[in-house]
C-alpha cells in the first residue's frame, strides 16, 4: 500500500532552489535514510512531505487513514509543560489507551534518559529536551515516523536502544541521519538530494555507496559519449557544411543541441590540507585530576599522558563528565584537584557542540577572515580563506552570504573550518558528527588520517570513532574512567565478552538464590569448556541431576515474578521514582531470566546426549 506519493515538487529558499521536479512514493515498510550534503534542503523536504510547509508546485498526495509523526530537527516547546504533557501534546489517544500509552511513555524516556516525568521543559538542557521530543514522535501512533537527526544528543547505549527500536517497528520510517551504521543496520532504501535532483537507490548505506558508484561511473561514460559527439559534429560544422538540406539542417540543429547541453555540476568534494603548527615532543598531561559538581563526582583519580600522534575517542553516558574532561584538557576549566601540565608549543583547536560566539551578521568568508587570510598547509603552501571555503563546499557566491542566511549545518561546517584555520596541532572535537552531513565527515576522517597532531573526540557516532580512534576512554560511572587500546568496536566487543563471563561466575550463585540452604552449585565455566566436559563424562552431577529437575519449575516462577512487575510498572503511574525502581528491578529480572534459559539449554543438551549414549551403549 501506498503511504504517500509526491508529484513534481520544488522549493526555493530565496535565490536558491533547493530542489526541483521530484517524485517518488512511500509505502508500507519502506525504512527510508535520506542524505545530502548540508544546505541541499534535506530538512526543508521532510517538512513539505510532513505537512508544515508547502512546495512552491506540486502536490504531496497522502491517503486518508496515514497517520503522519514529524520529529523536526528544532522542535518547539512548551517551557511550562511537564515532560509528560509535552510527550502527549496533539494526542488524540482514546481514553482506554491512555494509560498503556503513559507506561510505554515512561519506559521510552527511562530508556532515552529522561527520569524525572514532572520536571518543567523550561528547566531541561537542550539535549534533552530533542529527546522528550523524540520519545513524543515514537509513542504516538503512526504509520509514517518522519525523524529529523534523531541520533543527536543521545549516547551510544542510547543511539543502539533506538536502532533496535526501529527495528522492531511496524510502519515506513523516512529519516535524516550522519550516523553510517545506523543507516546501515535500520534502513532498507536511500534517497539523496543532489544539487536539486532526487536519487533513489534500494538497499542500505553500504548498497547505496557501491550503486552510486555506479550511476556517477555511467554519467562519466554518458558525458564522454556527448563530447565525442560534439567534436565529430564539430569537425563536420567546420567543413562549411550548408543547411541546403533536410537532414543537414537535422545535423546542424542536433550539433547546436549537443553544445548547449551542460553536464550535470560536479558537487565537489571537501578537500582540506592538513594544516598545524609545530608540535614539540611534550604535549598534556593529566595527573589524578578529580571534578565534580553539586556533590556529583565526575572525573576520579585520572591521570594520562598524551602523545603527539594520539586518535583518543571519549564515551559514555550523556552528563557522565566527557564534555568536562575536554574542557580541563583545553585549560577552559580548573580541576578541583590534580594538575594539568601543557607543552610549549601545544595549540589547542577546540570544536565544540555549540558554535560559540559566532556573529551572524558577518559574511561567511568575513567569518573565516578574522581567524586568517591564509593558513600555511602540510606541504608547505599557502592557501587563501576563499580557497579554503570553495574546497569546503563555500562556492564563491556563497561566500558572501551573511551567516545567518546559511542552514544549521552549514554553519556546524563553517565552524569547523574556522577552528582549523587556527593551524592547531592538538584537536579536541566534542561531538563533531552532530549536524555535518556524511560527505563533510568523511573528508574530516580523512583529512584527521593525515593531521600531525594528537585527535581526542568525543563522540556517539560508531562509525566516526571506529574511523578515526584507536584508543578508548570510557566513562563507567562513579568518576571512574576506564582505558582501553582499540576501536569503539573493539571495546564494546571486549565489554560484551567481560559481561559474558561475569553471567557465567554469577550463575554459581544464580540457582542458590531459588534454593537457599543448598550445597553452592559451581557453573562458572565458559560453554566451550562445558561442550568439554559433556562429551568428556556424559553424565550428570549430583548437583546438575538436582538442577534439571526442578529448573522448570524455577524458570515458571521467574516468570510470574516477571509479569506480576509489568502489571506494578502499568500502575506506577506519575511516581517516576518508584517507576525507575519497578523498571531496574524488570531489567534485573530479564536478565536472570535470560541467563537461567541458557541453563536450561545446556541442561537439556547434556540430557539429550546422555539419553543417546545409553541407547547406543544398548
């Protein structure tokens, strides 16, 4: 079934058109990931197909049952509203709903980390306020959920909880987002605006880059084939061929058309020089740094030595303290204690989340101007402010545009290139995926490949990190932070296999704790040595023969433990407190039961071949 269908729109923000004769069509189960450079109008095309702005012609036609759920990429908000009421604003719930919908409401912000359900939206940050407005367009009832970056402002746990999620949802999904694996692991179709033109390509990121390959490979084929044309009719023109003929004047017109055909405009790429100052061989270094704040301890105990050619990524939780730990790197705030000890010729380049003290009212190339005309690049060069915009995407007519007329995006990418007109040769980058487009990003990974400086990010962003690190600094609570030598996915591969082998010492006191009194039951093996031991004995302990007759039973009573919480949690009502301990005590007891299941299996395994070895003994 057809969703939505757009026919021939175009938009035009002011002297730029933005895009022009589109269309396509959404149906059911299509998980769309739109991409575009910044500044194509990505954003202002969701909002035409959403309803709250209108295409200059053509027509977005939906049908009459879609239920349309918009996450713009700046929500508006009521200051005076509770989290709650401003998740349910415009919903027209039936009152028999009402009250699943607040218990899926209170599960999806307790997941997005929003716990206090009451608080005023006035007083929220400005991350978590998107996340109040993500849960919003996730719990209301749609059949197309339309997401403007809905991976910004929420940590890697979070942004993964959110991949399943859309996973697991039924109904088409059309969404913008930089983050690569997301696009990779959720969507199943990409479309991209390209200078005013709409792609379609079926298939993930992955799919998309191989068939964009493709289509730009036989656009470069198709241009060689007019140009040869256009030299043969040349050739022929200048032979003084005369229109005195039908087919002459057929070829005349053909040359005539074949010359005013113009090739589709290369986008360009964003080609940056790596540019630095010189870096002496002592760089910073931290030593049992502690920081906190309103009796929140953040940083513990921390001490690190950084080298010039570090590639450090810094996670954790949102409000753990990564944002504080590069601040104390770049001198902007005093530790409590500790001591923080900078290089001569250290030049920090910070890029924050926020693009601090940036003068609307200036020319683009006005704003790049007051940090450097020119900057001195790796090969020893100079290269110009104006160069420097054009290989960042800043045409020449664009350059003179005053900031404030330029997208979000464009401004986040503006920024960028003002820090490293700085000529730093220590960056510190505190989110820098937020609002660039995929192109801008992977220029910046290549171009930090090639940066003679240390690089320390933190970043939600898989892939970036995985791109671009090779050390990991992860917050694990408590002001705790832990060190780790790899990539992201190293780290959380080596976290997940730590956990593993904690589930298995834990289950020695897992079945104890349903059989207190019992002798302590030892299964703190991995399952290769389990696989070991059944072909090596083939039998039953006394304590496993114990164990498989009565987990069953275990396994029926965690279950109705675990039901008896939900139906406390529907219940729970505005007690956001009692809430969050009802939803840590459902958690504590999935996972038990996911770790006694796994018993089981191994329990009734071992029966199985037991049973097989005496039949063939017989």
């Amino acid at each position: 079934m057809n969703l939505l269908s757009v026919e021939n729109i175009a938009k035009d923000y002011g002297m730029k058109k933005l895009f022009g004769n589109i269309s396509f069509g959404i149906a059911e189960g299509d998980k769309i990931g739109l991409i575009g450079v910044n500044g194509t109008g990505k954003s202002t095309f969701l909002k035409v197909l959403a309803g709250i702005e209108e295409p200059d012609c053509g027509q977005v036609v939906i049908g009459n049952t879609v239920r349309i759920e918009f996450l713009p990429q700046n929500p508006l908000f009521d200051d005076e509203a509770t989290v709650l009421q401003q998740v349910f604003r415009g919903s027209s719930a039936p009152p028999e709903e009402e009250w699943q919908a607040e218990s899926e409401a209170k599960t999806i912000l307790t997941k997005l980390g929003i716990f206090d359900f009451d608080a005023r939206v006035g007083t929220l940050s400005g991350g978590q306020r998107k996340r109040v407005a993500l849960a919003a367009a996730l719990i209301n009832p749609a059949d197309l959920l339309i997401l403007d970056e809905p991976t910004n402002h929420i940590d890697n746990e979070t942004v993964a909880w959110l991949e399943k999620y859309l996973n697991r949802r039924k109904g088409a999904l059309l969404m913008i987002t930089h983050d690569r694996y997301f696009l990779d692991r959720v969507v199943n179709r990409i479309i991209e605006l390209d200078r005013g033109r709409l792609f379609g390509y079926q298939g993930n990121y992955s799919k998309y880059l191989e068939l964009k390959l493709e289509r730009e490979e036989q656009e470069r084929s198709s241009e060689l084939k007019r140009l040869n044309l256009l030299r043969n009719e040349l050739k022929w023109i200048k032979r003084g061929a005369k229109a005195r003929t039908t087919k002459q004047k057929a070829r005349i017109d053909r040359f005539e058309n074949l010359a005013s055909e113009k090739p589709q405009e290369s986008q360009g790429n964003v080609e940056i020089s790596a540019v630095a100052s010189r870096l002496g061989k002592k760089i910073i270094s931290l030593e049992n740094i502690n920081k906190g704040f309103s009796g929140s301890r953040l940083i513990h105990d921390f001490s690190l030595t950084f080298s010039r050619d570090d590639r450090i990524g810094i996670v954790g939780p949102n409000g753990a303290g990564k944002s504080t730990l590069l601040n104390i790197i770049a001198g902007r705030l005093e530790p409590d204690s500790g001591r923080v000890d900078v290089g001569p010729t250290v030049k920090v380049g910070v890029f924050s989340q926020e693009n601090k003290e940036m003068n609307q009212d200036l020319r683009v190339i006005e704003y790049i101007k007051e940090q450097a005309e020119f900057v001195p690049t790796s090969d020893g060069k100079l290269i110009s402010a104006s160069q420097m915009l054009e290989r960042f995407l800043f045409p020449s007519e664009l350059q003179w545009t005053p900031v404030s007329k330029i997208s979000g995006g464009e401004r986040r990418r503006l920024f960028l290139l003002r820090v490293l007109m700085e000529a730093p040769n220590v960056l510190l980058l505190d989110e820098p995926t937020n609002d660039l487009d995929i192109q801008t990003l992977t220029i910046l990974e290549d171009y930090l490949d090639e940066f003679p400086g240390a690089v320390i990010a933190v970043s939600h962003d898989r892939y970036f990190l995985d791109r671009v690190t090779d050390k990991i600094l992860a917050f694990t609570g408590n002001g705790n932070i832990e060190k780790y030598l790899g990539s992201y996915s190293d780290y959380i591969e080596n976290a997940r296999s730590r956990a593993a082998v904690d589930a298995n010492n834990r289950k020695t006191g897992l079945f104890n704790e349903f059989n207190a009194g019992n002798d302590q039951i030892s299964h703190s093996k991995s399952e290769g040595t389990e696989e070991k031991n059944k072909s090596r004995r083939l039998k039953f302990s006394f304590n496993e023969q114990r164990e498989y007759e009565q987990i069953d039973d275990i396994i029926a009573g965690l279950e109705d433990e675990l039901q008896d919480i939900k139906a406390q949690v529907e219940e729970a009502g505005s007690d956001f407190v009692r809430l969050q301990q009802l939803l840590d005590e459902q958690q504590r007891l999935e996972q038990r039961l996911d770790e006694l299941m796994e018993r089981w299996t191994y329990l009734n395994e071992l029966a199985d071949e037991i049973a097989r070895n005496k039949n063939n003994k017989v």
